[in-house]
C-alpha cells in the first residue's frame, strides 16, 4: 500500500513539474495543447516500459 501511495504521489508531482512549466511559457493555445499531447505521450511511454519490464521480471 504505501508502495503505491509513493507512486501516485511521484506521478502527481511530476505531471505538476509540467504543468507549471507549460503554463509559465504563455504559448498559443494550439501550441500549448500540442505539447500537453505530447508529455502525454511521453508519460504513457514511460508507463508501459515500466510495465513491461516488470512483467518480465515476475
């Protein structure tokens, strides 16, 4: 339990590391979005190597 609690809170505080970031470069909105798809994408990635790897380890 405090595993997991330890790891949503790591995923909190690294989506709230960019979220501010991207919310102090006042880009264009379509900019803006186009980047927030793309730390999605990077964050899914991240995701599911982890995942992987932890199915191949047991």
């Amino acid at each position: 339990m405090a595993d997991m609690i330890a790891h949503s809170l790591w995923f909190v505080l690294a989506f709230a590391l960019v979220g501010s970031s991207l919310a102090l470069r006042r880009l264009p909105l379509h900019h803006l979005v186009k980047m927030i798809l793309v730390w999605i994408a990077i964050f899914a990635a991240v995701w599911i190597v982890v995942l992987a790897f932890r199915g191949l380890s047991g």
